[in-house]
C-alpha cells in the first residue's frame, strides 16, 4: 500500500521510492582484511626468509600463508579469544576433574599449528634453516591469534630441558614431536600426541624463583629421572590442560626441575588441582591458571639443585617466541592499517597519500621490519649454534635484548596502528583491540624487562665471548652507515663506568637493541630501509619518543610501498 503523503506536496512518494526509508548507504570504508596470503603479500617476510634460508623454495610457506588469509581462519582468532575458557573443577558426580574446556576455535588453532609443526618442526628435522622456515610459520600464525601459541611454545622449549634426563625425554619424545593433536582429557599413555606447560612461579617469589616454597620428596630413592611426590603452589600456570609440566621445586639440595604429568603413571589422576583461571586483559583465549600440587608425582630432570640450569635453555627458547609474537603483531597492526589508509579518503585524498601520515606509517613499518630481522637472525643463529661459537654466543646475548626490546616497543606500536584508523580502531568488532590487550603479554611473561636487563649483565659477566660476539656482529656492518658506527663507539663506551651498570642497564640494553637491528638491517636488508631505519633511530636528531617525526631524509613512499599488503 502507499504511504499517505501528509507532506509538502514537493515530496514525490511512487513506487519508484520503495527504499524511502533507508537514510544512508556506507561509503568511504574498507573491507575487512581476509582472503589474503599472509606470505606472498609479505615482502619483508619474504626477503628475510629467503637471506636465511639461503633462496631455498617455500612453497609451504606460502600455503600456510594462504591458508592463515582465509576468512573462517582469520574468524577462528576472533571467536577464541569472545569465548573464555571455562573451568570445570569436578564432574557431575562430584568427582574431581580439573578440566578446562576451549571454544572449539581454540582447537582449531591448536590443530592448525601442530600441524604445522609449530611446536616439533625445529627438532623434528634439524637443517641449517629449520629455525628459520618454523618462525617464519609461526610469524604468519601468530598473526591470526597469538593465545593458542603458549602452550605451542612451551611444547618446543620443553625439549632440551628434557634432554638433561634422557631415559625420560626417550619415554615423551615420540609424542612431544607428534604433529597431530589431541585435546582428550585422559592420560598420555593413551595419546599419540602430548603438549608440555611450565610451572615455575609461585605467589612469594614471582621471577625470583629461589623464594619458591613448592617441596619435593622422593617416593623411593632420589636422583635424576627418580619420582617424587610434590607438595605446593603455582601462582600463574598458563595452559593448565598441557600433559604434562615442567615444574621447579625445592629438595634438601635446593631449586629442581622435574616433569610432572596430568596423570600418574598407574593411570590415575595426579593431584594438580586448578585453584581458579586468571582474569587477564589480553591472551584471553589462553587458561592460564592458580593450582596446588598436592602429592603431585614427577620425575627429576637433571641434578638435584640444578633446576634452574637444567630449565634455561626451555627460557631461552620461550623467550624468543615473545619475540617472533610481538614482531608478528607488529605486522599485523601494519597490514591493517596500510589497507585501511589505501581505502579510505579523507580531506580529499587517500590517507596513504598524505604527507603526515606518510611520516607515520613509515615510521610503524620500519619499527615491524626491524622486529622481524632481528627476530630472524636470531632464528639463523639458533640453526648454526651447534657448529659455530660466533652464533652461539650472538644467541645468548642476543635474546635477552631481543626479547626486551622488540616485546617493549609493541604497546606503543599498537596504540599508534590504532590511531591511523581513528574511531573505528577503538572498537571490539575489529581486530585492534586484541592486539592493544595483547601488546604488554611477551614483555611481561618470560621475565618482564628489569629481568631481561639483569640477564643481559648476567650474560657479560659469566660470558664474557657473549659480548665480543656481539660486537663482531656489529663490526660486520661497520663503513655502511655513519650514524650506525658512531653508535658502534658510543655503546663501548656504556661500559667504561663499571660502577652504576645496573642502574644504567635499561639505556645500555636499548642502545644495545637498536644497533643489533641496524646491523642486521644494513648486513641482510634493504638498503632504503637500512638508512631509514638509521635516520630514525641512532642519528642525534632522533626523536624515538612518538613515531611519526621522521627526517626528510627517509623515503617514506618507498617504505610504505613495501610495507603494504601485496595481494
């Protein structure tokens, strides 16, 4: 029926008119971001990963990267992290069950990953790039949704912690490196498939993990690979459905490592009983979770008293992980902010094309690249450790600073990505939020950065090669840029006042941290981006505290260019 026109009769309503009601149609707005191949799209991905994998074809890469672009993939990362983990304490009947159920999105990313071999790959077959081609992957899925990666992680590091015990690494191995995945709430012997968590910190102590109270006792005698009954608490135990955890407890002989599984070895439930999950702002598609160890059985890695040794290598491949999520998040906020200032016209010009923000999003591109170099150099020293002290010591030193400075920078760099997109950026139906919450998580998790800093003048004092491997790396690069080995001179002068390094460590290990990435930048990378990236952080003009105060001297459209997604 028409509508009675009670109007001036200027109004025409015909039939013509049927869509009278509809008051606007949106323009001016991008798409969202999906259907893309998070690797070919990729140029700095595709340029580091090839300078490391010495041109070798990645053909796997690139379908994963397609496979990470799919829409019901990228809406797997929204849906785990809408839907919490929920806490199951006991069953029906009443009996207890400590189980922790999962939106089945979360599962999805598991399996994606495992499949992957996220979490094996690395160890499963060890080549000159296998640390490389699995951080790349890892790069790529962590910018679909970075929550599942903890207990992907942890299951990677655990391995050369259980290597110090190898009858008992023997018994796991096989299921640690099983690609498949297996979220069943039953024990390991029924499994193929096992996923490994930390236990570490505990309320009175937090990072000084000396203070931990938890006891262990031995059932029959003690020693390494010996069971033991464990009496205690865990402040903060993230992903409490893993298997089985690598735990530090207190002996007669002090701190311990041991590996105690979600069940006993008669096949009925250890008692590790999850207290309550943690209220967290961000990772929230992770449990991460408060539990007693009340006669929890497990089995000694390593000496008594040396747990702390036997478990740093598992933190120093933890820690890199926070490395390759910050810098994956880093990407992410790039490729979403690039699509939208293409799209989207403001003051009649695409956003792309205006000169301030030029400055800006060059700014945030450089800070991503240089993430991801540092990140991956470090994988190509991970890969060449065993046979070369050089990359051996680079590692050392170079996660620490790595793990500071990159995870560090990542709250600032999402708040700006945030800022290129203005109103939209702020709300919980796109992406940037999650990675605003999730941007403090790897500096604080893994040693927050007072701890890395300490652990930098740790790495000097009783390694001391550490130091002069860095700075070979650094002279590697020397001629090519002047600020750059003006900033080589001034780091070796951080150390001739002895008296106050502590004090000073955060200034020593940024400066350390930048010309780590200038280094690898000018040896490895684009030259425009080299200089660029040079101009922007080690000349005397530069203003490090707000991105976006670029010289003149850096070409921005080209760096833009190359940041941009590439479909």
């Amino acid at each position: 029926m028409k509508p009675q026109n009670n109007r001036s009769k200027s109004v025409n309503f015909t039939p013509s008119n049927q869509y009278w009601a509809e008051t606007h149609v949106v323009t001016n707005l991008p798409k969202a971001l999906e259907s893309y191949n998070l690797y070919t799209s990729d140029r700095a991905l595709i340029h580091w990963t090839s300078i490391f994998c010495q041109d070798k074809e990645n053909a796997a890469l690139s379908e994963l990267g397609e496979y990470c672009g799919r829409p019901e993939v990228i809406e797997w990362g929204a849906q785990a992290n809408h839907n919490k983990p929920e806490l199951f304490t006991h069953d029906r009947y009443g009996q207890r069950i400590d189980e922790v159920k999962f939106h089945p999105a979360y599962h999805q990313l598991m399996s994606l990953s495992m499949a992957n071999g996220l979490h094996s790959s690395h160890w499963l077959e060890q080549t000159d790039y296998s640390h490389v081609e699995r951080a790349a992957k890892y790069y790529m899925v962590a910018q679909v949704e970075a929550g599942h990666g903890c207990p992907i992680t942890m299951t990677s590091a655990a391995i050369p912690a259980l290597k110090n015990q190898p009858e008992i690494f023997e018994l796991w191995r096989d299921k640690i490196l099983n690609t498949t995945y297996d979220p069943r709430n039953v024990s390991h012997e029924h499994k193929q498939s096992v996923t490994i968590g930390m236990a570490m910190t505990e309320k009175q102590g937090g990072s000084d993990v000396r203070l931990n109270t938890t006891r262990a006792f031995p059932i029959n005698k003690a020693g390494g690979g010996e069971l033991y009954e464990l009496v205690g608490h865990k402040y903060f135990v993230s992903a409490p459905m893993c298997d089985a955890f690598l735990v530090l407890a207190q002996t007669d002989a002090g701190v311990s490592c041991f590996l105690v599984p979600r069940w006993r070895p008669d096949g009925t439930k250890n008692p590790i009983q999850i207290q309550r999950l943690k209220n967290k702002m961000g990772n929230v598609s992770n449990a991460s979770s408060e539990t007693e160890l009340r006669g929890a059985q497990g089995w000694l890695i390593g000496e008594e008293g040396r747990g702390i040794a036997t478990i740093l290598e598992m933190v120093a491949m933890t820690r890199f992980d926070c490395m390759i999520g910050s810098s994956a998040q880093m990407r992410q906020a790039v490729a979403q902010i690039t699509h939208h200032c293409q799209e989207r016209v403001a003051f009649g010009n695409a956003l792309i094309e205006q000169p301030l923000m030029q400055n800006v999003l060059a700014d945030l591109i450089l800070e991503s690249e240089a993430a991801l170099a540092m990140t991956m150099r470090l994988a190509r020293a991970f890969d060449q450790m065993a046979k070369d002290n050089h990359e051996m010591q680079l590692v050392r030193l170079g996660t620490a600073l790595g793990k500071y400075w990159i995870c560090k920078r990542a709250p600032g760099h999402a708040y700006e990505a945030m800022e290129c997109i203005g109103g939209s950026g702020v709300m919980e139906d796109s992406i940037m939020p999650r990675l605003f919450r999730e941007s403090p998580i790897n500096a604080i998790w893994e040693g927050s950065g007072n701890v890395q800093c300490l652990d930098m003048l740790r790495a000097l004092v009783k390694q001391p090669d550490s130091y002069q491997a860095y700075l070979a790396e650094l002279k590697r690069a020397s001629g090519k840029n002047a600020f750059f080995d003006q900033t080589i001179i001034d780091i070796q002068g951080l150390f001739n006042d002895q008296t106050s390094l502590e004090y000073r460590s955060r200034t020593i290990t940024e400066k350390m941290a930048l010309a780590l990435q200038a280094s690898t930048l000018l040896q490895y990378g684009d030259p425009t981006v080299a200089d660029g990236f040079c101009q922007a952080r080690l000349a005397p003009h530069a203003n490090g505290l707000l991105y976006g105060n670029l010289s003149e001297a850096v070409d921005c459209k080209y760096i833009i260019e190359r940041g941009c997604v590439h479909r």
